[in-house]
C-alpha cells in the first residue's frame, strides 16, 4: 500500500517543479490586495487610490516581467490608471525587483479624474505578464466596489454672491466752523471780525438749517487764550472771550428768531492747538519746541523754555500764537434723510428723485427678487457710471440662473471699475464650471467683501482642501459650510449647521441624511431623506446610487424611499 502511493507523489513533486521551472503563474489571489480608502472617494475632482500588494514567496518567477494596472469600471466604460512593472531575479530592466524565495510588498498608487457615473463602479487590477518572450493570461482582480462622491455636492450656485453695497446714510452728520479773532490780551469783539464774510456765511447756514425740515442744528462756541502772559491771566482772559462771543451770537439767533441753545466753554491756555500748528508749520526749530512739549507738563515751565529758545520765540510770538486768540463758532447739523417708506415708494413711481445711495439702497428693503432686478436695472440706466448697479444686477440674473447674463454684467461691471465684488462674483462662476485655476486667480484679487469667505470656502472644497474650507466658512450657516463639516467627520458640527440654514432645501434635508448614516441614527436617515425627495424627486435616484447609504440597502424603510 505504501509503495504504491511513494510513485505518485514523486511524480506530483516532479510537476511541481517543472512547473516552477517552466515559468507558469499561478493566479493571484485578491486576499494578497488591499486599496484605500474603502471605498474609493473624489477628493477636489479627482479618486485618489492607494493600492497594497503582496507577492508571495515562490509566486514570482525569476524570468518574469509583470505590468499591474488598476482601471475603474463602470456602466458607460472604464478608466485606467497608472501602471506598474515588476520583474523577476534574472530580468535585465530597471523594474521594482521581485524575489522568487521571499516574494516582496509593493504600493502602488493612481488617480482617476472623477465622474458621476462612477459612483457605481468597481476597480480591479488588470496584468499583462510576460515570462521571457512568453505571454502569460493572468486573471483581473476586483479589490473595491463604488466612490463616494459626498464633495461633490458642493454648489457654486448656493453660494453667497457679493453686492455692491450702498453708503446710505439717513442721518448725516456735518459740522460748519467760524473764528473771531482776538488782539493779545484783548476779549473785545471787533466789528471787522464780526462783519467778515465767514461769520456772515457761517449764521447764515446755521438760520437755513434751522428753516430745514429735515435738519436739526445745534451750536457750540469754543474760546481760547494763547498759551502765553500766564495761566491766571489767560483764565479770565478765556472766560471773558467766552462770555462775549456767547452774548453776541444769542443776540444774533434772537434777531433772526431762531431758539437754539448755545454751548460754551473756554480753554485758559490752548496747548493742544499750540502743538498742533506747530507740528504744522516750517519753522526753523520746531523739533526742538515740540520736545520741550513732550518733556514739560507744566504750563509755566513750558512757557518759560520755549521763551528762552530765543532763535524761534520771535516767530512763535508772529505766526503761532496769534492764531491762537480765538472763539470758535460751531455748527452742528444733522441732515435727516428720506423714511424707509418714501425711498421705498419713489424707486417704485420717481426712481429719478433718488440718489444713487438712496435708490440702492431701496433695492435692501424688499425680499423680492424680482423687484431688487428692476431697481438695479433703473440704477445702471440713472447712473451708467457707478459699478454697484451693474454688479448687482448681474447678481440678480445668478440667483435666477442666468449666468451668462451674469457674467456679462459682472465684467460691465469691472470695465466701469475693477472692483471686488465683480471679481468674487465671475471667480463663482468659474467654480459653477468647474475652472478652479481661474476661480483661485480671480478670488486672490479680492478683498473687505464680507461673504468672501464663503466664496474660498467653497473653492477649498473643490480643491479637496476640506480643513481649510472648515476655517474660511467660519461660522457659515449653508449647506456648503454644513458640507465641508462632514468632510472633516465633525458631525456635531455640520448638524447644528444644517439646522440653522437660512433657506433649507433639497439638498439640506439630504445632507442631514448622510449625517444620520454616519452617526447610525437609521430613523433620521430616512425622515431627512424622505423629506429631500418630497423637495427633489431626483435624488431617489442620486440615494440609491450613493454608497453612503449602503450599509441601509436591506432595510425596507429606507429601500421603499428611493425606489
């Protein structure tokens, strides 16, 4: 019995070496093949895959020449990737070497440039081995199944377009100033002061804001003494210039009947308007003067070495100080502009009787569309030359869709001023076409646009940038920021995103979906993906491709949704 079975297991053995020497390779089996990530995923456009392979002992033959490929197939064709050659001991190429005794571990690693109809696919390695001049068939091995196309939901078309804005202001503010000027030593008024045409301009528009409806006036007076002669005598000397300059402009506004309270005050010696006009002046020491400012606080000190700098003092004394023996006249007048109301009426029957800030602005106080398109059409036709309307309504025609009109306007827009709300708004369109070379290259010359953030956000998730995009959304509640939330696995996060999106949609509902997959919560899967298809019919079909919810195939709950 042992005899006969001693001759055919030396015959085994004799095949199987003459097998190994004959150069025969036997299939490899898929356990020796790993790929990450699993499953595959589009990251900025692209599948990255790294693939871990492992030839075992005794597998590769020494007169061997092996080229791996992965290819991704799927429904409309396949795409390959990057191909790898190994080679035997005693292949004379420059080839990653395999040993025949101990095998070898290789990593391989390929791109695919995304499509959609990919998310149902499968990646295999395919081989085209050669034993000497011999070819040899080896079978293709399937190692993962179906992309993850989660970025991709990012939306250009979402994303919050820049407006010009306006810089209308309801109240505004101005203020009129006149001098009376005093001798030294003097608080007299002099008729040639007050008869000078800047106090006569100066009561004047304080009367006619008064007689404004839509102003409201106040006035203060403000006297001075030079800081020289000492501090008692420029105390009275102040005080007495006040009280005469404030007699005589109560019995100014009483004569032409005008009851507006005056407010006085007096400075005894002007240090602050002393430097101030020096700082300002050419004279020859002037440094020298302005640090004994800055070393000196106390007013007679300074008085006495700015004296002894006898080079300057005689042109301090001609040109500074005179200027400094004053009461100054203020008017303080608020310019009341139109209601929200009036503004809101004139767009609609007088667009013409509305300045450029008042008729953008109008287009603020309304959620209409459509009738923000017809103010900021009428703004572009008013006044041709401000960037702002034609900007906006380019923004306008985006929100509707219409991005060639868009487009079209927001380089009107650029040509009338480069400006950065034009370029924020065309580099959107670049990433609504997926040109994010020339969206990045626009959005780089922006700046002060508050929703810019929104716009890199958006361009960093495209990039497959997704940490970055987390930061720049900053607090965004849309769905893209909710998105590059999920990407990061900060689920937390993106939940309370979506839950505070201004205006949810279709996609909103479909996001919380994906949430609800990732965290296991299998009841909110199918209430948010119920309500996403109630919203957009067409992401059954999108669900029932998504490997997102693969782990959810079986259960009917969810299967009965997407059907």
């Amino acid at each position: 019995m042992k005899k006969n079975l001693f001759f055919p297991l030396i015959a085994l053995a004799a095949i199987c070496m003459f097998s190994a020497c004959s150069g025969k390779l036997t299939p490899l089996s898929s356990q020796y093949v790993t790929a990450e990530p699993q499953p595959l995923e589009s990251v900025g456009g692209k599948v990255p895959v790294t693939i871990n392979a492992t030839f075992p002992a005794k597998w590769f033959n020494k007169n061997a020449a092996v080229t791996v490929t992965p290819v991704l197939r799927y429904a409309t064709g396949e795409t390959w990737g990057t191909s790898y050659t190994f080679q035997g001991e005693k292949v004379r190429a420059n080839n990653q070497l395999v040993s025949y005794s101990s095998g070898s571990n290789a990593t391989m690693r390929t791109t695919f440039d995304y499509k959609p109809v990919m998310k149902k696919s499968e990646l295999y390695l395919t081989f085209d081995a050669k034993i000497k001049n011999k070819s040899v068939q080896l079978p293709d091995i399937k190692i993962a199944d179906g992309v993850i196309a989660t970025a991709d939901l990012a939306d250009a078309a979402t994303s919050t377009p820049a407006v010009g804005p306006d810089k209308f202001q309801r109240i505004i503010k101005e203020a009129y100033y006149a001098n009376i000027m005093f001798l030294i030593q003097q608080a007299e008024l002099r008729s040639n002061e007050l008869n000078n045409n800047k106090i006569s301009e100066w009561k004047n528009i304080v009367e006619n804001a008064e007689q404004s409806p839509n102003q409201n006036v106040s006035i203060e007076i403000s006297a001075y003494a030079s800081p020289d002669g000492g501090v008692n005598l420029n105390e009275k000397l102040a005080e007495k210039r006040e009280s005469n300059t404030t007699n005589y402009v109560e019995k100014e506004l009483k004569k032409r009947k005008i009851n507006i309270p005056v407010d006085a005050r007096y400075t005894a010696q002007d240090w602050e308007g002393f430097q101030e006009l020096v700082s300002k002046s050419n004279l020859q020491d002037k440094d020298l003067v302005l640090r004994v400012l800055s070393m000196y606080k106390d007013p007679e000190q300074r008085e006495r070495e700015i004296k002894n700098i006898s080079t300057v003092f005689k042109s301090l004394a001609e040109e500074i100080l005179p200027q400094l023996r004053r009461s100054r006249l203020t008017a303080n007048i608020e310019i009341i502009g139109k209601s929200d109301e009036e503004i809101k009426e004139l767009a609609k029957s007088k667009p013409s009787s509305l300045n450029v800030e008042e008729l953008l602005y109008a287009a603020t106080l309304t959620d209409n569309n459509s009738e923000k398109e017809t103010i900021y059409t009428k703004a572009t036709q008013l006044f041709p030359n401000d960037y702002r309307g034609w900007n906006n309504a380019g923004v306008q025609r985006y929100i509707s869709g219409d991005y060639e009109k868009a487009a079209e306007l927001f380089a009107k827009s650029n040509s009338i001023k480069n400006n950065s709300e034009a370029n924020m708004n065309l580099g959107l369109l670049e990433l609504l076409n997926g040109n994010t070379d020339k969206a990045q290259q626009l959005l780089g010359n922006v700046s002060d646009v508050p929703v810019l953030g929104e716009a890199l956000g958006l361009l960093y998730l495209k990039q497959g940038d997704y940490a970055k995009a987390v930061r720049s959304f900053a607090g965004s509640k849309t769905n893209n920021a909710a998105l590059s939330q999920i990407l990061t696995k900060d689920y937390s996060a993106a939940a309370q995103t979506l839950n505070n999106v201004v205006k949810p949609d279709a996609i909103t509902s479909y996001l919380k979906a994906i949430v609800s997959a990732r965290t296991n919560d299998v009841k909110s899967v199918v209430s948010n993906m119920r309500d996403a298809i109630e919203k957009d019919r067409a992401l059954a079909v999108e669900a029932a491709n998504d490997l997102e919810f693969a782990k959810y195939s079986n259960d009917s709950s969810f299967t009965d949704l997407i059907r």
